[in-house]
C-alpha cells in the first residue's frame, strides 16, 4: 500500500505537477507581455460559505491613507488588525474584489495544524528552528482560541487535538523516527501504536498514528467573520465587492478600482493569493491548483447515532461538533 501521510502526499503531488508547471512556465513568462489576464473571481459556493457575514458597501469615493491592503481574506484581515494594533496612528483600508473570505480562507479543509507544511513530521536541519516554528504555531492558536471572546464570534473552535494515521510500517518507522526527535527539543507530540489507535478511530486497519495535542479544527468562514470584525473595532476601514484593476507604484501608490475610485496609499499589501497575478504579479511565479474537501453530516436523518462518534469513541480524538472532513490538500507551486 502506497504512503499516505501529508508529507509523502505533497511530495508525490509535487512531481506529478512538476510537468504541469513546468511546460506553463514558458508561455506565463512571455504571457504578461502579451495579454492581460482576465479578471474574474469565482463565488463561493461552499458549504462554509452559508455563514459568511454580510458585505460592507463598496468603495464610493477616492481616498488616501497609510497602508491599503488588497484582499479580504485571512492574511489581508488579519494584516488589518496587526498594523492598527502596533500603530494606531497609521490608516488602513482593504479592498475585497467580493465578499470577505470569498477566496481561500473561506473554502478549505477547516483544519487547523501546527508547524509549516515542509515541516510538518520532517524536522529541518535547524532543530532550534523547527522547535521555534512548533511554538509559534501553538502560540497562534492559543491566540485564535482567544478571539471568540474578543469579537462575539463563535468560529466553532476545537483543539482536542490531530492524528496523522500511518498505513503501512514504512510509515510507523518514520513516525517513530519523527516523535523521537521532537520529544528531544519539547515538541509534545506522541507516537500512538497499534492498539492506541485502534481504540481512538475504532478500526485496526491502521498501523499507528503520530498525535498532535495542539491541533484542531474550526469553521473558516467564521473565522473569517472574527477576524474581519475586530479588524473594524481596531479602525481599519473595509470596503467589499471592490475589485482592484490597476496599481500604479511608486512614493505613493495608486490603486485604481473597477468603479472608477481611487486609491491613494504609503505602503500597499497585497494578500491576493492565487489571484495575484490577475493583477500582473507573479504571472511567471505562480501555478494554483485547486482542491476539494466534503462536509458530512455527523447524524443520519432519523438515526439515533452519531457517525463522528462511531468513527472517533474516543473523546479526545472527536471534533466537538462531531463533523467529518475528507479534505485533498492544497498545492501551491512556485516556480
């Protein structure tokens, strides 16, 4: 049986696009200067996408402040509030093309892991590193958990905890290796063997199981909702259904909007993900791919039991609000 866990799934995913990718690399080179990429962003119909909170007016008039921030989504948001809480002093607009969490942030797999994808069960050669990123993670969720309290959003936070569930012994070896490493430099995960798993996910097919206390999951577009929401209460300015179609650099930046509005700013963030290169950035950089998750009901209708509970007897390993993901991940490939 081939490997199934999330490093060897990205390796091997990254080599399967590594022809996509690299057979569009020489046609996305000359591609800016011969057309302009079309504008276009695709609605979110997602199942997360029901709680997304209500659109801000669009931008009306031209304005000018300190740091304007192109996109609504996580990093753009979250940018937001950063600035207005390091520097209060200083303006801060964002301009979403849609809604907030249109993109990304409101469509993915609502899981919410620790370290970095390259490092996720593969320590660095830099272990103070890897140890650094593990508590920057960790404290990045304690910070999360703190939010519901803060903006009156309940983004359905849950941090029981994440098993990455091994198939074969090739993979138990490699957990062990992993585990034995990390306990070294206070990571404070576990290795989780046969009968240990078993008794968590309720079926032997698996060989073991490496576990993160620190993991969970939550709902991304309510999440969404939180960060936009205190980005506001800390003063940041936030226009919705205002799609940026020009950007004129220099001491101060224009930024031109498809209503005809302008905007006039010091410093300029853009946290446009795939959609950066719609506005002629990284156009020979860039490969999005996409990928697609499902959301299960935890009851049957007219059943008694629950599926998440069945699958997952025990608590520590359930999601709080017992629903079930089967997610395929994101690869993004930079060239």
């Amino acid at each position: 049986m081939a490997k199934s866990n999330r490093r060897s799934f990205l390796q091997t995913s990254a080599w399967a696009g590594a022809g996509v990718v690299t057979g569009a690399v020489a046609l996305n080179k000359l591609s800016p200067r011969i057309w302009h990429e079309e504008m276009r962003f695709e609605p979110n119909h997602s199942y997360w996408a029901q709680s997304q909170a209500p659109p801000n007016p669009p931008l009306a008039g031209d304005i000018e402040v300190d740091v304007a921030i192109i996109g609504g989504g996580l990093t753009g948001l979250s940018t937001a509030y950063f600035i207005r809480r390091n520097s209060p002093s200083k303006s801060v607009v964002v301009l979403e093309a849609m809604g907030c969490g249109n993109g990304a942030s409101g469509r993915n797999g609502a899981m919410l892991l620790n370290m970095t994808a390259d490092r996720y069960m593969n320590l660095s050669p830099d272990p103070a590193m890897d140890k650094k990123i593990y508590e920057l993670t960790s404290e990045n969720i304690r910070f999360l958990k703190s939010l519901p309290a803060a903006t009156g959003v309940d983004f359905e936070i849950d941090t029981n905890g994440s098993l990455q569930v091994s198939n074969t012994a090739s993979d138990v070896a490699d957990c062990k290796a992993y585990v034995e490493k990390a306990q070294t430099l206070g990571i404070p995960v576990e290795f989780w063997d046969k009968e240990q798993t078993a008794t968590a996910v309720g079926t032997r097919i698996y060989e073991g199981a490496f576990y993160d206390p620190n993991s969970g999951q939550l709902h991304p577009m309510k999440l969404v909702h939180a960060f936009k929401t205190i980005a506001e209460t800390s003063g940041a300015r936030i226009y919705e259904n205002t799609p940026v179609t020009r950007i004129e650099e220099g001491a101060t930046h224009r930024i031109s909007t498809q209503s005809g509005q302008a905007v006039r700013a010091k410093s300029l963030v853009l946290a446009t993900n795939a959609y950066t290169s719609q506005l002629g950035y990284f156009r020979n950089r860039i490969a999005p791919i996409h990928n697609y998750s499902r959301e299960f009901r935890s009851k049957l209708p007219g059943a008694g039991w629950s599926i998440a509970r069945s699958i997952f007897p025990r608590r520590s390993a359930a999601p709080e609000n017992s629903r079930i993901f089967i997610t395929a991940w994101v690869i993004a490939a930079t060239v």
